[in-house]
C-alpha cells in the first residue's frame, strides 16, 4: 500500500472534522453525504475499513512521519492551514 503525503493526510483529516461537526450541529442531507464522502476517502487513504480504525491509522502513520523527521535531524515545519 502507498503511503499518503502528510499534507494530503492532514488535509482529508481536516476536511472530516470540518464535515463531522457541520453534521452533528446541523444535519442535512448534505452534511451527511459530505461525512460519507469524507470518511470514505479517509478509509481509502489508510486502507481501513472503518473511521475508527482510519482515524488511528492516520495517527500512527503521522506519529511515524514525525519520527522520521525527528531521526533524520530535519526541523520540524508546520502546515500552512
């Protein structure tokens, strides 16, 4: 399986996040396809089958990405949101 590209994965968590709270405060028909949309896309990314364990995944694959970095001395850069 290839991995995402950090920024790619953060993207897609953000997007999530963004659709999870506009459906919670506010369902629609829209906010739910959104979510459906968003979720699927994340569970293709980490090749899971379940947000739960897509949300992990994407956990650890950023916690790995960070030790990398950390291991090979390269400084930590933020995302521009």
């Amino acid at each position: 399986m290839l991995l995402p590209a950090e920024k790619e994965l953060r993207a897609v968590l953000a997007r999530f996040a963004e659709a999870r709270f506009r459906h919670d405060l506010q369902p629609t028909g829209y906010s739910s396809r959104e979510l459906e949309d968003t979720s699927r896309t994340l569970c293709g990314m980490t090749g899971t089958q379940s947000v739960k364990q897509a949300l992990a995944a994407a956990d650890a694959l950023l916690e790995r990405l960070r030790a990398d970095r950390c291991a090979t001395g390269r400084p930590d850069q933020s995302l521009a949101a």
